[in-house]
C-alpha cells in the first residue's frame, strides 16, 4: 500500500510517500481504508519531536521513539471505509463508512490501518464528505472534553483563545449549542472564519491583549501556551472557570492552588478521547449544530507543503490530505 512515512524526525521534507506492507487486522480488529486524514499541529510536533509544550517532550520522546520514530506512518485523525473485519469483531461490517481517531498508535497517513474494534471510531456523519468528516475528531473531541468541564450555562458568557484552530474552532460551536455567548480571540485574518462558526465577539490579539480590556467571562477555554496566567484568571468573574488546552507545568501547579484557595476554578485534564464524544459529534453534525470548514485538500505527494501550512497557520480551516486520491 502508499502511506506517507518519516524514518527520522524534522523539517516538513523528512516525509516521504513509499510503498509498504498493507497491516493484516488480528482477530479483534478492523481493517479500515483511510480516505482522509486531517494534517494537525499535532502531527507536525510529532514528525519533528518538538513539543509547545515543554514539558511533554520527554515523555513523548519515550513513546514515539528515544533516536528515530517508533511509528513511521503519521496521522490519527480519520474518515475511511471498514476493508475487512476480525472473527471476533462485532458492530462493524465490511464497507461501513467511519471517522475517528488513533491514539498514539498513529498511521492514518497510510492508505490502511488496523485497530482494535474497541477503538474510538463510529459511524461517519451521512451529511459530511470524507474530508470533512477526517477534520471533526481533533477538534471536536479536544472541544467537547474541555466545555464539559466547563459545565455552561445558559447566557453565560466564554472566551475562546486560539478560536481559529481546529480545537478552538469546535469549541465555539459547541459553547453556542449550549447556550454561551462567545468572544474569539486570534489573528484578524481568521475573523471571517470564527464568526462563521457563529463568535458573537472577535478579539485580534495582534492589536488588543483581551486581558487588559477590563472585560470579565465566565468561562476562559485557552489554548494558547505562552498566555499569562495571572492575566487569564484575573479576566474571569467569580466563580468564573479557566480551562487550559496546552498547560504549562507552571500553569498546572497554579490551577491546584487556584481551585482550592479561591472562588475560581482552574481546570487542565487531557482528553481521553472516548467513543461516546465521538457519537455526541456525529450527532451533532448531522443536527447541522457543528460543522467542520476545510481550507484545502492536499495528495498524498503534498504531504510535506500539507504540514507546511498548518505549521505557518496561514489557512483558514483545517487542512486535509487525501489518501490515495479520494477526499
């Protein structure tokens, strides 16, 4: 089979397209042809082991690979088809169209992958291409996990750090489903996008720091790993809720001292990821209560400029990389 692949880690030109062994699905997994995978931050950080967060590059670097990658084929975010299935599979058939995600297993960036049957992957929304299917599970999973946390109520008011990115493009869909107003913050270029996805209020950060307006939220979801603590806590109201997408260790210890010796609350748990947030997604866009906007759809032989623009951030909407021609 084709698959994109990278024997060391580095610059977007490490990534090469080759031909390699097609997986064989043990007895409890599926085999799924991948038609579209979305290219992430992520997956950028990964190819090259460098990490926003600081913290996480040690222990990443153990479970990707100490020297050169463990897993050579990239990706773990999907839209597919069901190829073959495992004797003891149940709930999925030969042809069933899906969407997910990888883990740390990664590999969507070939065109067949293999994963248990346990796997965070359902049904594919009826109402969304296979490129615009791959490019929910990032973003939408990272987004409903954080607003959970949150627990929004009607009218209250969240503000969206990093609105234009795939997860903080979610998150503003799903805070106004559950009944926010919401103010995006990000580069001016990206106004048109976030307000698509329905922000009430923009914030271009290049020209106004939303901290120093004096302005107050219920909920801050920030995904932005240099913002200021201090500054993000102090903009919320009491009982207000700061919710840390990218958190530094720093960040982590002051969110305990937060939660515990004030009368607001700082939160940072990682998504798990789990197939039930996955189903609520597809429910909800196939309720046409979220949708996933696709700046552009690259080859597999483009994967390198693919990257290239995610990293550069010059795109509005997510980008995909279409596996063996089909998006």
């Amino acid at each position: 089979m084709k698959a994109i692949t990278y024997s060391h880690y580095g610059p977007p030109e490490v990534l090469q397209l080759e031909d390699v062994d097609k997986p064989v699905p043990k007895d409890n997994e599926i085999l799924i042809r991948i038609h579209a995978t979305e290219a992430t931050k992520a997956d950028c950080e990964i190819r090259k082991c460098k990490f926003a967060v600081k913290w996480i590059w040690l222990p990443m670097r153990f479970a990707l690979g100490l020297v050169r990658p463990r897993r050579r084929i990239p990706g773990s975010y999907f839209a597919g088809r069901v190829a073959s299935v495992g004797r003891d599979v149940t709930g999925f058939c030969q042809g069933d169209e899906v969407f997910g995600a990888t883990g740390l297993r990664l590999g969507t960036y070939g065109e067949y992958v293999a994963l248990p049957a346990t796997s965070t992957i359902v049904a594919k929304p009826r109402n969304m291409s296979f490129a615009a299917a791959a490019a929910v599970p990032l973003g939408g999973l990272n987004a409903l996990h954080f607003l959970r946390l949150a627990d929004i109520e009607e009218g209250e008011s969240v503000l969206i750090n990093g609105a234009g990115g795939s997860i903080g493009a979610h998150a503003i869909q799903i805070a106004k489903a559950m009944g926010a107003q919401v103010t995006a913050v990000d580069n001016a270029f990206k106004e048109s996008l976030v307000r698509r996805f329905g922000a009430d209020h923009f914030i271009d950060y290049t020209k106004d720091d939303f901290a120093a307006t004096g302005q107050t939220y219920d909920v801050i979801f920030d995904m932005v790993p240099s913002s200021s603590y201090s500054a993000c806590i102090h903009a919320l109201r009491p009982n207000g809720r700061y919710l840390a997408g990218n958190p530094r260790l720093a960040v982590m210890w002051r969110s305990f001292w937060t939660t515990r010796f004030s009368n607001k609350t700082a939160r940072f748990a990682f998504a798990a990821e789990t197939r039930e947030e996955l189903q609520t997604l597809r429910d909800m866009t196939e309720a046409g209560t979220i949708v996933s906007i696709v700046d552009k759809v690259y080859p597999m032989s483009q994967a390198s400029e693919a990257h290239l623009m995610v990293e550069t951030e010059q795109r509005i909407g997510a980008i995909v990389i279409a596996i063996g021609g089909d998006g």
